[in-house]
C-alpha cells in the first residue's frame, strides 16, 4: 500500500477524443472533446459540406495515460 499523506487518490480519466480539421490543409481547427464513436460522425458531417473537400481530417485520441494519437481517416469511414 502506498501512503497518500491524507491525499485523495485521484483516477486517471478514460480516453478523450477530438477531430482535427486542417482546413484547405493550412489552418488546424480541433472541435471537442468527442465521444470516440462522434468524432466519425462529425468527419462525416464535415466532409459532406461543399466547401470541406480540400480539409484534412483527422481524429486524436489522449488516452489516460497520457499517450496521444492522431489518426487519418480512410475514405470508407467518411462514406454516409
């Protein structure tokens, strides 16, 4: 057991996801935190509008360790 000193042991939280929109792949726009299943659903919605066709998606991912990642999606993901 390991002393706490009369500290609350705090939890890490879970994951946390957000989507990174480079837009005309120049300017970052990060919308979130996401649920992990809502950053597709926002990509999707993103890549439907007229003007989004020239913007990178991608999702991030900071896990409660710490690590964070950033993905790309595929064209079938963005697919309705």
């Amino acid at each position: 057991m390991t002393p706490t000193n009369g500290a609350e042991t705090m939890e890490r939280p879970s994951a946390r996801h957000w989507l990174l929109i480079m837009e005309g792949d120049l300017e970052p726009c990060v919308i979130g935190p996401l649920d992990e299943p809502e950053v597709l659903v926002r990509a999707r919605q993103h890549r439907a509008s007229d003007a989004s066709l020239e913007d990178g998606l991608y999702a991030i991912c900071l896990d409660a360790a710490g690590n964070l990642q950033v993905e790309a999606f595929v064209s079938a993901e963005l697919e309705p």
